[in-house]
C-alpha cells in the first residue's frame, strides 16, 4: 500500500507529537507530510501558534490552509489528494456530527488509509449510552468503516492522557489535602499513555511492515490501579497520602446534578471501569519492546515533589 502523501488533520496537544514523529519517518520512506489548519493558525502572530508553526516547518512538513468545518464537498476535493489521513483534531473542532463527517468525507474521496481520531478508551466495550454520550459517535465511525472496503483504516487505542491522573481538574490527585480519590474502587484499573509516546507508536503502527490495516491497535505507557497510584505517589512524595473512593453511586449522583458536566461524564466513565484499560502486556509497545513512560516516570520528571504542588 502506498503512504507516500499523508494529511494530519491538527496540531494540537496530540497532533504536534504525531507529526514530529512521522516527519521523522517520512525522511527514510519516501513520504511527504501535509498538515492541515487553520489559515488564521498559520498566520497568526500568537506566541504559541507562531512558535508551533515555526517547528512544523522547521521539521519539512507543508502546511494546507483548510476549515474542516467547510461543507463535505470541500473536504471530499481536498482529502482526495492524499494516500493516507491521520486524524488529530479532538472531540473539540465540532458539534455531534464532526466525527463522522469527516469518516464519511475520506471514504467519499477515495482515501487509501483513515487512522480515525479514536485516540481513547475501547467504545465498544463501554458500548452505547455510556455517561459520555460523544462516544456513541465513535461507535457510528467505527461501523461506517466496516461497512467498505474500499479505504483501510487503523484505530489506536491510547487510554487516559497520563497526566489527566494528576490534573486537579480531574480530581484524582488533591496534593493540598494530601489525597487519592479513586474512581469507582481502590482496585479500579486505568490505561495511561503520554501524548509524546501515542505520537511516537502512530508513527510505529503507521510505517509498520506488515502493513496494519483495518484493525484496532492497542498501546500504553501503563496500566495502573488507584491503590498502586497511591502507592506511587507516597513514595515519591515520602508523605501519606489518604486514600478516598468516589464509588458508582457518588460518582453518577455528580453527574445527576451537572448532566452536562464534561469532566464529571468522563470520571463516571472511568470509575465504571469498563473499556478503560487492557493488560500491558498485550499492548504494541510492549510485543515490539518499545520503551514507554510509566506513570511513575511521568510524576518523576513533571511534579515538584520538594513542594508536593502540581506544576
């Protein structure tokens, strides 16, 4: 299967690592790297835009001025050019919809190979009417996908950011009262993966040989569960830490009172447990011997333990 032309869509807090991957790669494969965005991205003088679009060209990529939220039409007449689409944008570039108007647009154009944004938990298993009613439109790509044959497709399934465990937004952590707050049980398990390491193993799934194809690929930098973060965090810290549960009846009782909360449909989501972790050992990186970043290493380098405050 030819590779040789690949559209990124985003450069965002996933995209930019992915892209610095497969421009590392497409060096030593023949293959040109496009990235889509924003004309007023490209153009903008912000710090960080300006400083990221400097280091998308620094790196060889082209950039494409584009709007995914244009009609199906223009996106059918711009993907049509490319082998290959890598999908970055995140749940946030669209209403319900987005998704799998964008699925639909790359089977339309005749597109080679779709890795889909599935970067997440495994939907299936957490099935329809989940807490978190946008993976319900995961489900739809997924089936859409299946459905041909036309346009081979490859979804990665990444888990939880690692650094979402330690975010005081996600309410996990709490380093002020001295606090691990489980979501559903002490031995509740979750699957972490650095955006860095899911940039670094798309380029891996994405230049494999054998060819991936139509298949759901799954990675990690780890598969922790709360009591063992707890442990962790006491022995980096040298302090104890109270270990707390949010069970399923607190945690879909927040959701009761702020329905349309997105981070308190998402602690439901994990604190159910179901489809938010597999076994490392079955993950890509480890039957490949790729080295990742645990959650351990990942507190190491990223907290002033000497403070026990979050950056």
């Amino acid at each position: 299967m030819e590779n040789k032309s690949v559209l990124v869509l985003g450069a965002g807090e996933l995209g930019l690592p992915v892209i610095r991957n497969l421009a590392q790669k497409a060096k030593k494969n023949n293959t040109i790297i496009t990235v889509l965005l924003r004309h007023a991205t490209i153009e903008s003088e912000e710090f960080v835009k300006k400083r990221n679009i400097d280091e998308l060209k620094a790196l060889g990529v082209e950039l494409l001025a584009a709007d995914l939220s244009a009609p199906s039409s223009e996106l059918v007449s711009i993907f049509k050019n490319f082998d290959a689409v890598v999908s970055c944008t995140g749940y946030g570039s669209g209403a319900g919809g987005f998704q799998l108007k964008l699925a639909r647009a790359v089977l339309e154009a005749g597109v080679k190979r779709y890795f889909p944004w599935q970067f997440g938990v495994d939907f299936e298993i957490i099935g329809r009417g989940s807490a978190q009613d946008i993976f319900d439109e995961q489900l739809d790509v997924r089936e859409l996908l299946r459905s041909q044959s036309a346009t081979k497709w490859v979804i990665i399934s990444t888990g939880m950011f690692t650094s979402y465990l330690f975010e005081p937004f996600f309410g996990v952590v709490d380093f002020d009262k001295k606090v691990v707050n489980a979501l559903g049980s002490l031995d509740t398990a979750v699957t972490v993966t650095t955006p860095e390491d899911i940039g670094r193993l798309t380029a891996e799934i994405f230049f494999e040989e054998p060819v991936i194809e139509n298949s759901i690929v799954y990675i990690g930098g780890d598969t922790i569960t709360y009591r063992q973060l707890g442990d962790v965090i006491e022995s980096l810290s040298g302090q104890k830490f109270e270990c707390t549960v949010s069970d399923l009846e607190e945690l879909g009782n927040d959701l009761k009172s702020d329905p349309t909360n997105f981070v308190k449909k998402y602690r439901s989501i994990f604190g159910d447990g179901r489809g938010v972790s597999w076994k490392f050992n079955t993950t890509f990186n480890f039957q490949k011997g790729i080295k990742t970043t645990s959650a351990r290493e990942w507190a190491e380098k990223n907290i002033d333990w000497s403070l026990c405050n979050y950056f």
